[in-house]
C-alpha cells in the first residue's frame, strides 16, 4: 500500500495576502503582548514585502547602525539580488 500523502486534506499553495485589518490585528495583538522585537520584524517585512528569509538574516546593526534607529534601510534579497530599500 502507497504512503499517504503528507499534504493530503490541506490547503496548498499561494495563501491569501493579508487586508489592512488583518495589519492592524497583529499589530495590536504583538503590541498588547509587549513583543517588540517581533513587533519590529513584522513592520519592517510589511513596508520592505521582503521575504521571511531575509527578514531574519537581519541584524541589529543593520535597522540601528550607531544605536540609533535609522530612518531607511537597504538590504540585498537573498533570492534575486536585488536592492530593498524599507
């Protein structure tokens, strides 16, 4: 007898995009948990639409160069190469 598939009854491929309130939702809810390390990643991934790959391959001194939070920053997307400026 075959093996069953591992994604058998689930949803597969590209998932729905998130709506303004579905935003806003996460946000208050990271805020109210006081997670402000996540609450960070997730602001810098929605204004950049980097990939989550590269969200955590940043570092602190790549969004506060100095200790100071600064006010743009560029990265290079590890897929295509590319420049992103958030």
């Amino acid at each position: 007898m075959p093996a069953k598939p591992w994604n058998k009854g689930k949803l597969v491929g590209p998932k729905k995009h998130l709506t303004p309130d579905h935003v806003i939702d996460i946000e208050r809810g990271l805020k109210r948990t006081g997670a402000l390390r996540d609450l960070a990643l997730f602001r810098v991934g929605i204004c950049s639409m980097l990939r989550a790959s590269d969200l955590v391959k940043l570092k602190t001194v790549d969004i506060a160069p100095d200790g100071a939070c600064a006010k743009r920053i560029r990265v290079r997307m590890q897929k295509t190469g590319e420049p992103v400026e958030a």
